[in-house]
C-alpha cells in the first residue's frame, strides 16, 4: 500500500489569542462572602468541623456590613437632598461668592438653580457658580452680608429656647393673732 506525501506549509509565528485579563473585584460584598464562606465548609476537615459558633459570628458581620453600608448609602442621599434644599432656597436672594478666575469678590441676585451635577449650581448675574463657592447671603435690609451655611461646610446650628421667666417672689403667710 502505497502513502502519498504530505503537502503544505507551516508557520512559525504564534497565533494571536485574546488578552482578556479578568479585574479583581475591589471591594467585599456580601456575594463574596459568602462564596468564601461555602468554599470554607467545602474544604474543611470532616473530622474537625467548622465550629458554629465562628460560622455565626461570620454570618453576623456579614450583617453588620451590609448594614453599614446601607446607612452610608442613606447619609450620602440626605446630603444630596440637603444641598439641593439649600441651593434652591437662594433662588430671588442677594448672594455674594469669590470669581475664581479674578479672585474678586461678586455680589448678584441668585436666579436659577441646576441640579445637573454632583453639586447643585445657582445662575448669578448669568453665570453659573457651584454651591460650594457661595461665601454668603446678603440681608437686603441691612445690607450686611451672612456667611453661608451650605451642608458641605457648616451643620445647621441647634436652636435652644430662651429660659422661662423667674417666678415672682412670695412672701410667707403669716398667721394672725
């Protein structure tokens, strides 16, 4: 039985593959967690078991993070709210707040707010100034200016009410005779 040749050519160049690299994930969610914690009880010794009271105390901190990061996620939209109440309250308002291309010092009337961006901006005089940049608002009977007090700087200040008023004094009773 006669074999035929083989024909053909070979290339010695190494043919080009994907280069798809995966990125690690950056941060512990609770997936994460508990994908380790199942590779945990997968591969521990079956003569020396995992013991529950550590399985609870995993559990209870997987909990605890979600927790904390749901509080984070409410504080950071309170704050959010906060600035747009506040940038949207200096609408009609004299306002006063440092150019940043002169360095001067700009007074306007605040007529319009956007809130387009992470931080709301307020039109004054027809240019747009972020909230943060506002140094005060002007009281237009007095014409004194008073700081500005935007959630990014300054907490709202407690209010306390004034003391109540001393009783008036008594005098003692005294008995006839």
């Amino acid at each position: 039985m006669a074999l035929d040749g083989i024909t053909g050519t070979v290339s010695t160049s190494v043919p080009q593959t994907s280069t798809a690299t995966r990125a690690p994930k950056q941060e512990m969610d609770s997936d994460m967690f508990m994908q380790l914690l199942v590779k945990q009880l997968q591969n521990q010794d079956p003569s020396s078991p995992m013991d529950t009271n550590a399985m609870i105390g995993q559990t209870t901190q997987l909990a605890m993070m979600e927790q904390i990061t749901n509080n984070t996620t409410t504080g950071n939209e309170n704050f959010s709210l906060q600035m747009r109440i506040s940038a949207a309250n200096l609408v009609g308002k004299q306002v006063s707040y440092t150019d940043a291309a002169t360095g001067t010092d700009v007074k306007g009337t605040a007529s319009a707010v956007s809130f387009a961006g992470s931080v709301p901006t307020v039109t004054i005089g027809g240019k747009e100034v972020p909230l943060d940049s506002i140094s005060g608002v002007i009281d237009p009977a007095s014409g004194a200016t008073t700081p500005a007090t935007t959630p990014a700087t300054t907490p709202p200040a407690a209010t306390t009410p004034a003391p109540a008023p001393a009783p008036a004094p008594t005098t003692p009773a005294t008995p006839a005779s």
